[in-house]
C-alpha cells in the first residue's frame, strides 16, 4: 500500500474515532445510566456540553473533507503522479486533520483557537491542492 493510500485509510479512520470516542460516548453514556433515551439526539439543533456540540462539528467536518481527499488520492495514485511529493502531502494532509479535529473539540472557541483550526485547515487544502496539479500536470 502507497502512503497516500495508507493516509487515505487513517483519515477515515480517524473519522471514526472521532464519532465514537466523542460522539458515541457521551451518547451511550446518557444512554445506559438512564439520562437520556436512545432517541434524544436531535441534528437539528444544538444540545449537550460545549465539548460534545465542537466533535459533532469537528466529526462533520471530517465527513466533510474525506470524500475530497479520498478523489485527489485515488486519481493521483492512479495517474502516478510525483510519489514523493504525493507522499509527503499525504501525510501532512492527515497530520492537519488530526490537529484540527483536537483543536476543535480540546478546546473552547477563541479567536486565537479558530485561527490555529483554519492554519490547519489552510495546511490541508494547500496540500490537496497541490497534490491535484500534480495530477494535471503527469498529463
């Protein structure tokens, strides 16, 4: 398995943890000690602790960007574009993902913590980017 390929899987990977170690517990938690009914979880409207309302968003966004970087990948490993460069891109386009999602749900919304969430966000699509013209440009 490529790097890209391996990054691809541990940013859907990470997806999954995200929900089930942020979402998923605290919901199963209300869940069994009888705080809450199975179908208390509404997506329409925001509820639960500040930490719980920023990894729904941080999951979403997870959601959001995997179907994107899973393409760029898929067709740059496909078109064998520059595999170093892909490699390196690769890993930095998780390793932001990853700070980006920690920010989001660690910590409370500041400006200054927004702003380290969109640096790592910037990272990611300067790096998605970059791996697309490499693509266009093999052709």
């Amino acid at each position: 398995m490529t790097v890209p390929l391996s990054c691809l899987l541990g940013f859907a990977v990470w997806t999954h943890l995200v929900l089930m170690t942020t979402i998923g517990v605290h919901r199963w938690t209300q869940v069994l000690t009888g705080r809450a009914p199975i179908h208390a979880f509404r997506a329409d409207r925001p509820e639960g602790p500040g930490w719980y309302r920023r990894a729904m968003r941080a999951h979403a966004n997870c959601v959001e960007n995997l179907p994107v970087f899973g393409a760029v990948v898929v067709t740059a490993t496909l078109s064998g574009a520059g595999a170093s460069l892909l490699a390196h891109l690769s890993v930095a386009t998780l390793a932001a993902r990853v700070c980006q999602s920690v920010v989001h749900i660690a910590f409370v919304e500041t400006a200054r913590t927004v702003s380290i969430r969109f640096t790592f966000f910037t990272v990611q699509v300067f790096a998605m980017l970059t791996m697309a013209f490499l693509v266009v440009g093999t052709r």
